[in-house]
C-alpha cells in the first residue's frame, strides 16, 4: 500500500480514503459506467462481467452487478438500492440482504468525491459487517487498485 491510501476499521465498518490521480468527474463516472465498472469492480481472482451489470443511476434506482470467481466460476450477485446521488459529488447504496453470505441486514455504502487539486480524494465507508469485515475491507482495497489503474490510463 502507497502513501495515497488510508484504511481505518471500527469492528464493524470499513472506512476507505484513496487519492487518485484523475479529476472527480472521471472517478465517479468510473463508479456509475457498467463498461469501466467491469474493468475495476471486485477482489482479487474476481471478474464482474459486463453483461451482468445492471446501473439505473437515480435515487431509487438499482445498482447490480455479479462478480465471477475465476478458478472455479462461483458467482456472486450483489443488489443496491440507490438511496443517495449527488453526481458526481455522492453515491449511497443500500445493499440488498445476503443471507447465503451470512449478512442477513443490509449494509450502506456511501462513496463521496472530493476535489483534491487536479486529483480526487475518494472516501468510501461500508458496513455495518457483524461478521466478515475483514474480507470486505481486503476487496475494497484491491478492487481500488484496479479502479486507480483504470483512471490513471
């Protein structure tokens, strides 16, 4: 991990702070576009197909996608609610429950967007995670990585 990313965890939440070297607009349209989202979106050894994105960008609207595990094709489908949108400043989603993962609650991801010179500086918090946090955390972090290749080229 770089200088430009801080991780801070209470026990049930992930909380997020990434520089990333392209203008806001261009971050979040990478967070609202099913083409860049399936570049980016997802832990390691974890595709999200294209086909299998589904963004209607409105409060109220859904944000769907399913991820792929690579080795063994175990698939993954994750459903929002879009319940806050402030483009291209906020984006809040309220997750769908999982119970196959053990989450049996929705969890809120709130993403904000922030100018940081010709850069932005993306804050993500997520949770809560009565259980699992860690993994949660770990797929946020490499899934921003490739968010940051993707912006950066």
């Amino acid at each position: 991990m770089d200088d430009t990313t801080r991780v801070a965890t209470a026990d049930q939440q992930v909380l997020i702070t990434r520089i990333f070297d392209a203008p806001r607009e261009q971050v979040f349209k990478a967070w609202t576009d099913p083409d860049q989202v399936a570049a980016w979106y997802g832990p390691e050894h974890f595709d999200t197909p294209r086909e299998r994105i589904h963004i209607d960008l409105r409060v109220g609207g859904r944000y769907e996608l399913t991820m792929v595990q690579r080795d063994n094709g175990a698939e993954f489908p994750i459903g929002y609610e879009i319940v806050e949108l402030v483009e291209p400043e906020l984006i809040v989603l309220r997750s769908d429950p999982m119970p196959q993962m053990g989450m049996h609650e929705p969890t809120i991801t709130r993403v904000e967007f922030n100018d940081h010179g010709a850069k932005t500086r993306m804050t993500l918090s997520d949770g809560p995670y009565p259980a699992g946090r860690d993994h949660a955390e770990a797929g946020w972090t490499a899934a921003f990585d490739n968010l940051a290749a993707l912006v950066a080229g």
